[in-house]
C-alpha cells in the first residue's frame, strides 16, 4: 500500500486557470459534501472571473445553509461579494409553468406527458433560456445527488427527442389537432401551432446548450465524494455515464479524509484511517489522469463566508499535516499528550479515592 507522501497530489487550480470555461457542474453521491465544495470552488472563481453564478439544482437547497443567507430562484448577490451571485432552483416544476396555459390540460398535455422526462427537460430548458440572457463569465451548478444529475444532464437530448417525436405528430394528425382545439373551444393562443411554436423556440437554446455541455473548453464535471466504497462506485458509474454523454470531467474532489496527524490511541479511529486509505488507492489507481484533491476532515461545519474562505486553501495547495510520522516532533507530542493523559488518570483516581474515604 501506497504512503501519503508516494502519491500524487492536485488541485482544482486547472479549473480557475482554464478561461474560457463557462459550465461547471459539482456532483456525486448525497451527504460527501458538494454544496461546501461548489460553493467555495465558486467563491476561487469569484476572484479570477469578473461574474459567476452558482446555482442549487438540488431540491433539498442547501446553498443558503452554506452562506447563511437566503436565495431565491432570482439571482441574489452573496454577501461580502461584487460579483458572486446564487439561486436556487428547483427543475422539476408543473407544466402549466413551462408552457403556461390550461389549454394545455387537454389532449396536447397528454401528448406531452406520453414523452418520458418532456416536463422536467421543458423546465430545464426554460431555466436554461433565463441563465443564457443573464451575462456571467461562469456558472457553477450545486447539482442534486447522482441520479437527479444524471437525468439533468441528459434533459437536452430529451427535449431534442422530444420536440422531434412532437413535430412527428403533427405532421402525421395536425389536421386532426386543429379540429379537437377548435371543437372543444380552445382558442388559437392555447392551440397546437402555439404550444409547438413555443417548443420549437427551445430548440435553438437547447441545442446551443447541448453543443457547450459537449465541449471541454466550456464545461467540466467536478465529482465530489469520500474515501468510503460507496462513494468509489457511485463515482465510477458518474464518470462513466459523464462519458457516454460526452462530458468533460478530470476533476476528482475526495473529502472527509483522516489524517494520521494527532496522537490517536482510539482503535476506531485507527481503523477508519486503515480502511480510507484502502480506498484512496484505488481512487489512485483508477484515475491516474485526474487532478484529485484531498480535503481533511474538520472537526466543525464549515457554514458561512468566512469559514468557507478560510477553508479554500486546501483547494489550491495540497494538505499538509501538521505533524510528520517517525519524526521527534512527533515522538515530543506524543510525550506531552500521554502526560496529560496520566496527569488527567491520577486527577480522576484521586476524586475516586475520596469519594470511597466520604462514604
């Protein structure tokens, strides 16, 4: 097995260094820590970048737990920041947002829904259409746990399919839609040139979108996760679906790791830093072309702008433990802390005796 000090070290640095990206999305397993990262990776960019935007796509938001500040679905300038904005959205809304009539509720809503994912690719879409006229350098998307990313990613393609199968359906029964509209009152804004009208307009951004998503000078995937097996899995099958979508990802965030650090009797502990760097092999193995960057775990949150900046360091310079293996600092430290240990075993066996002698 592979010591801390033989393998190799990255950071995110690639990722503030490449400016023409405009795409960047942090993903992985719930509960390894993506809004914390997204949120300080977003914060690095803030300060080579003249806009960014980071946006929570997550339905369970907790990007304003992160900055402890409240967000919207309306760009919100972070406090402390000139040129740091988030929101949050949430993808999956009604239809009647999205094409926006009760016309819709009839027979063409049916057709519609009979296309698997149409009203969540449809939202997507229309939150895409507003992003692309905002003017921000950089968007940063805090995404849901792998599964609801998955399917975010491959929202354009089914809306492409989508709005390809529809236009099959009007060519073929068009006639017959114009006199179900007609006949049951729907009047021509809510009627099926309209509503296709309103999809083919989609289109144009879609396909734009699907061409950036595609191209690795714009958009990168940063996965996020913790040197546990479930985690390993979860980001091999991430990176492999990124690939069959032909999404760049060379980014690999492995956080909550144990340092052997301080003097550590517990046997506990002691195993889950056995068993991390079990799994922090085979991370090394599998991506050797990954920049992978290594996040101690804290004994606090790291909740607010301050302790997110404060945190940021170890994003752009690998961690250091402050005390080395083998070392006499280390053999002086671990004096002193059994010291104390003894100091504080003969303090308690004191009181003990005392309370025996009271009784």
């Amino acid at each position: 097995m592979a010591s801390d000090g033989e393998l190799p070290e990255g950071t995110v640095q690639n990722i503030l260094q490449q400016e023409n990206l405009k795409w960047v999305f942090v993903g992985g397993k719930g509960g390894v820590g993506k809004t914390t990262c997204s949120s300080i990776l977003s914060i690095l960019l803030s300060r080579v970048r003249s806009s960014v935007l980071i946006i929570s796509t997550d339905p369970a938001h907790n990007l304003g737990d992160a900055f402890q500040q409240r967000f919207t679905k309306t760009p919100t300038l972070v406090n402390g920041f000139t040129n740091l904005y988030a929101m949050e959205v949430d993808p999956i809304v009604e239809n009647e947002e999205t094409l926006g009539s009760e016309g819709m509720d009839g027979f063409l809503s049916d057709l519609a829904n009979a296309i698997p994912g149409i009203d969540e690719a449809m939202s997507f879409a229309e939150m895409l259409k507003l992003v692309q006229t905002m003017d921000y350098s950089v968007i940063v998307f805090d995404t849901a746990p792998t599964g609801h990313t998955l399917r975010l990613l491959q929202f354009p393609s089914t809306l492409e399919k989508g709005l390809a199968k529809m236009m099959t359906m009007k060519n073929k029964f068009g006639g017959l839609i114009s006199q179900m509209t007609r006949l049951f009152g729907v009047g021509d804004e809510f009627g099926e040139d309209a509503i296709l009208g309103k999809l083919e307009g989609m289109k144009d951004v879609i396909e734009q979108v699907n061409k950036q998503f595609k191209d690795p000078d714009l958009t990168t995937f940063v996965c996020v996760c913790i040197p546990e097996f479930l985690s390993l899995y979860e980001t091999e099958r991430l990176v492999q679906e990124l690939t069959k979508f032909e999404i760049d990802t060379h980014n690999i965030i492995i956080n909550q790791v144990l340092y052997d650090e301080e003097v550590v009797d517990s046997k506990l502990l002691k195993a889950r830093m056995r068993m991390q760097q079990k799994y922090l092999d085979q991370f090394y193995m599998l991506y050797d072309d990954f920049h992978i960057t290594k996040l101690p775990l804290l004994p606090a949150e790291v909740c607010g702008v301050e302790a997110l900046k404060s945190f940021s360091p170890h994003f752009l310079s690998p961690y250091q433990p402050s005390i080395s293996k083998g070392t006499v600092e280390e053999l002086k430290r671990r004096i002193s802390t059994l010291r104390e240990q003894l100091k504080d075993a003969e303090a308690e066996l004191e009181k003990l005796r005392k309370g025996k002698q009271k009784v």
